[in-house]
C-alpha cells in the first residue's frame, strides 16, 4: 500500500474515532425520538440548560415553563418544540435576555 493510502486510511479511522465524542451524549435507555436536536447557534453564546414544560404561550407560540423560577420562555424552534408539547421537557440553547427566547440546540424529555 502506498504511503497516501495509508494516511488516507488512518485519518478516516482517527475522525471515526474522534466523532462520537464531539457529538451531544445520548442517555442509552432513550430512545432517538425522545431527544431532538436543533443546528448549533452561530454566535459565540454561552449555552445554557432549562427545564419545564412546553405549553402554549398567551400568543398561541410554545414556551417552556419553568415553574421552579415562575418563569417562561419563548422558544425560538417551534417546529422542534411542538414534537414537546404539553410534555416536562430540558431544553438546551443560549438565552436571549433582553427578548426572553430560548435559542433552541438541544431538546429532550424531562425524566421524573
């Protein structure tokens, strides 16, 4: 084998690797359809975890309660927040003070 294959190979096998874990954990007693994943934000952020229940806000968008903080948050992915509906869900994503959304980057149920 020439010396551009064998380097092709090992750098193949070392991403394959090293993929997993860049990659969010995944409780193994979930099952895929419980956790949902959004692209991650583009800014520099920092991420935060919350956690509540999706509900439908005042305006008829979800927001997730959080009812130890008697708070809620607008969330910025309403198509990955509706699969959460009326559900006790963590939400991880970065936090927009100033307007109170959530921007969404991971969301999975809530286990009691």
């Amino acid at each position: 084998m020439n010396k551009l294959k064998c380097a092709s190979l090992l750098l193949a096998g070392g991403l394959a690797i090293t993929l997993p874990g860049l990659l969010p954990a995944q409780d193994p007693g979930q099952s895929p359809r419980s956790q949902e994943q959004s692209q991650a934000p583009d800014n520099q952020s920092t991420m935060n975890t919350f956690a509540g229940k999706v509900t439908k806000g005042q305006n008829g968008s979800l927001v997730l309660e959080d009812v130890t903080k008697s708070s809620s948050y607008s969330l910025d992915n309403q198509k990955l927040a509706k699969k959460f509906e009326r559900k006790a869900a963590v939400d991880t994503g970065t936090l927009d003070a100033s307007n109170n959304i959530i921007g969404i980057y991971y969301v999975g149920y809530l286990k009691n």
